[in-house]
C-alpha cells in the first residue's frame, strides 16, 4: 500500500495511462477485431454446445453435437470431396508456380514486371467473378469446352455430372486463382539465394539439375513451407467456387460438398446454427491436424 492508503497502479496501466492518446488512436482496430473477430470465435464455441435454429431459445446438449460429428456420413463425405480436391489444385499449382518463379527469375526474359502483375492479377479478382466465368467454361450444355468439342466432332462431356471431373473443375479454379501468387512467394525466395552459391557451383562443374536439388530446393525450404502450409489452410477452406458452380447441395452427389459448403449449408440453409458450429470447430482441428502433417514431410529431408 502507498503511504495516501491506496493501491499502486501496476506497470503496464502507468504505461496506458501515460501513452494514452496513442492507445485511443489504435483502439479502433481492437474494438473491431473484439467485435468481428474475437465475438464470433468465442459465440460460436458456445454455439456447438447448444442447439439454436437462429430465433429460439438455446438448448444445451453437451457433447452430443461432437458425438454425432463422429458419425455424420455428411461431414466425412465432405472431408473426402475436400481433400482431393485440395490434390489436385495443390500439387500441380505449387509446381507451376515454381516454375513461372524460375522463368520470372531469368536473366533473359524482358518486361519482368508486366509478367509479375499479369500472373498476379487473378488472386485480386472477385473469385465470384471468376466461379461464373469457369461455369460458362464447364457448363454441361452450353459450356464453352463441350463447345470446342463438338466443333471437333467430339461428344460433349458432362463436367459436373462426374464425380472426378467436377473436382478437377473446382481444382482448376484454385490453380488459376493462386498460382501467380505463389510464384511471386517463390520469385521473392529465388532472389534471396546469393548468386555466388551458383557461380561456385558452376565452377565445380555441377549441372543445372544439380544445382536445382543440390543448392534451390534446400534453401528455398522455408519459402515451399509457407505455401504448403497456406495452401493447406486455404484448401480445407474452398467454398465459393463450388458454391457458385454447383449450388449449396454440392452438385450431382453431393460430389462438389466441401467442408465449409457443408457449414454454409447446415447454418443457412437448414438453419443449425449449433451443429454447424461443431462443424466449424472439427474443421479447425483438421486444419490444425494437416497442417502439422505437411510441415513434418516438408521438413523431413535434412530441414533442421
């Protein structure tokens, strides 16, 4: 106790009190982010121990939404549906987009930064935009694919009735929007590396695809960390492009269901608030349970 009978104020509020004018200029960011952010992490947790159809009374029902979580054929459909789609974008866009980096990093090539913001480009357009375009693209009638293909005296292909298909759709989708963005991650990873490590190697005697293994990979490990990682994040998360592509049920079979589009499904649709939050915090966990798989493989080989 001070010796006027009242408690010291501790460090850090002598330090709000004393900058005060600079935290009451921030404070906006932090009473949006309490609102927008932090509120609906919080709500929604409660939300998956309680049934609510958005207007009633809450009703409490435990553990039991985790439970049927487990069973629910929906939900694990919709994993599956998610993870190959999440292949068949993933593995080929980070390849392209290494790729493009490579070619973006050469010492031929002109106009390096109009090839920079035209692969660019697609990852700032309105991905609405871009699902409505590559529907007219895959449309199983007057698409414009079965359109050059008829031209060609081939029969049109139902791209959205076939369950592998509609993924590579949704999958191609993916490719186009965030491969120019990864490869500007990798062009600014490929800039980094020192030229001399090349110009010693190059001395030694070593080849182009030896210098690739021996001396881009290792040291781009960090960089291809970062995006399997963000592509694993940003994959469990598809919605919008097979929502406007094939509707809130997932087209023919459900086949285009993804996790998310399932969430989307369950809270606005049917309007169970409560199990689609179980929804959303199973697929935190997922993400959460991949993302460490895919940073344990990609920093296996020597990474220490």
């Amino acid at each position: 106790m001070s010796d006027n009978g009242k408690k010291p104020r501790s460090g850090l509020w002598r330090e709000i009190v004393k900058h005060r004018a600079i935290y009451l200029f921030i404070s906006p960011f932090y009473i949006l982010f309490a609102i927008f952010g932090l509120f609906p992490v919080v709500f929604s947790f409660i939300l998956a121990f309680n049934k609510w159809d958005g207007i009633g009374e809450m009703r409490f029902t435990g553990l039991n939404q985790f439970r049927y979580l487990l069973t629910d054929s929906q939900f694990w459909k919709a994993i599956g549906n998610t993870l190959e789609i999440w292949i068949y974008s993933t593995i080929p866009m980070l390849f392209f987009a290494l790729l493009i980096a490579f070619l973006l990093n050469a010492a031929f090539l002109k106009f390096r930064t109009a090839y920079r913001i035209a692969y660019f480009i697609p990852n700032i357009t309105s991905i609405v935009a871009v699902a409505i375009i590559f529907a007219t693209l895959f449309g199983n009638n007057y698409g414009f694919l079965n359109y050059l293909l008829t031209t060609v005296g081939l029969d049109p292909v139902e791209w959205l009735n076939s369950p592998f298909l509609l993924k590579i759709s949704i999958a191609s989708m993916v490719i186009w929007r965030w491969t120019g963005y990864n490869a500007i991650i990798y062009l600014a990873g490929l800039q980094s590396i020192p030229q001399t490590l090349y110009e010693a190697a190059k001395i030694d005697g070593a080849t182009t695809l030896q210098t690739f293994f021996r001396i881009t990979i290792p040291l781009l490990r960090p960089i291809i960390l970062f995006t399997v990682l963000t592509s694993t994040i940003g994959g469990m998360q598809i919605f919008t492009e097979p929502q406007v592509l094939v509707g809130n049920n997932g087209g023919a079979g459900g086949e285009g269901m993804t996790i998310v589009l399932y969430l989307y499904q369950l809270a606005f649709v049917k309007y169970l608030f409560g199990y689609a939050s179980t929804v959303a915090w199973g697929l935190f966990v997922l993400i959460i349970v991949f993302s460490y798989i895919n940073y344990k493989i990609v920093q296996r080989p020597g990474a220490r």
